[in-house]
C-alpha cells in the first residue's frame, strides 16, 4: 500500500464513482484521478454518502474506475487471485498499518484478529485491529473478508456476513 496519504484529504480533490454488480451485491467504487479511494457495498453499514460535487463515470472511461471494475470482475470470475491498483485509503497510521497488513494475507487464506495484531507487532490490540478492520475502505482489493474469529466463525463485515461467506467461498473454489 502507499504511504500514508493526508488525513484528512484535500478538499479541492475531485472524486469520481461508479458503480458494479458483483456476486455480493452492488459495489460503488470512489476514485481521485489517480487512485482508487473507496469501495463500498451499497446499502452496507459502511457506504456513506458522497460529496454533492463528486462525478459519476457513467462511460467508464476513468481510468483507475475501468482498471477497478475489470480487475473486479476476473476477481469474481476466479481468473485473478489479487489486485494491482493504485490506492489511496484514507485513515490514521494505526488503520493504514492494519490495511496494509491485510494485504499480505493471501488469496484463500483465512486469519483471526490476533493474527493480524501480531502481524503489526502489536499483539495486544485485537480489539483495535477489529475497528480497523471493519473501517477498511477499499473493501475486497484489501481483502478485510478475510478475517474471522478466532473459533473459525465468521464475524462483521461491512456488506454483511452473506456477503462475507459468498467471497470466502469463491476464493476456497
């Protein structure tokens, strides 16, 4: 993942959006003009609401959208096992070393919250690794569905636990 991106973003960025059907629901991706922002499960607990100014790629011709969606979709049609995007997750330095960590959780690999806290050498924070975790904003490309409990059981997800179970189950195909 980049480096830590300004917290909060620029105001005078502007943003663009498109949306995707997936197996999983609606995804409406966010972008600046040069990296992927946000992906969000519409109606999840976690989509807010976009600025008033933010522009629609109803042609799908912004790039890093068109990269997004194709990308996406050989995710979802089990020809792609990860992600080559350029990011820009906006967050703390504890949340962005959480979201970096997910990315190093392979394709069909399951971990619990503990794992991913002593994989930030912080053993300690399960609890504030879950926030993280469930405050990941490019959702699917950081791969935060692949956290689960440490009894094996699924737990929260932003687009849900269906959503959760349809994505571990297409990467154990």
């Amino acid at each position: 993942m980049p480096s830590t991106p300004p917290n909060p973003p620029a105001s005078n960025t502007q943003l663009h959006t498109s949306h995707l059907e997936s197996p999983c629901g609606e995804l409406r991706l966010l972008a600046t003009a040069t990296h992927l922002r946000r992906m969000d499960f519409v109606g999840g607990k976690n989509c807010p609401q976009l600025p008033s100014d933010t522009l629609e790629d109803a042609q799908g011709t912004h790039p890093v959208l068109k990269a997004a969606a194709a990308q996406l979709t050989e995710y979802f049609a089990c020809r792609r096992t990860g992600f080559d995007l350029p990011l820009e997750p906006v967050g703390t330095a504890f949340q962005m070393r959480v979201w970096a960590a997910l990315t190093a959780i392979p394709y069909g690999v399951t971990r619990s919250y503990a794992d991913l806290a002593r994989a930030i050498d912080n053993p300690a924070a399960c609890r504030a690794v879950g926030a993280a975790n469930g405050r990941n904003p490019i959702s699917i490309v950081v791969p935060c569905h692949r956290v689960i409990g440490a009894s094996g059981s699924l737990t929260g997800f932003g687009g849900g636990l269906n959503a959760k179970r349809v994505l571990l189950d297409l990467e154990s195909q």
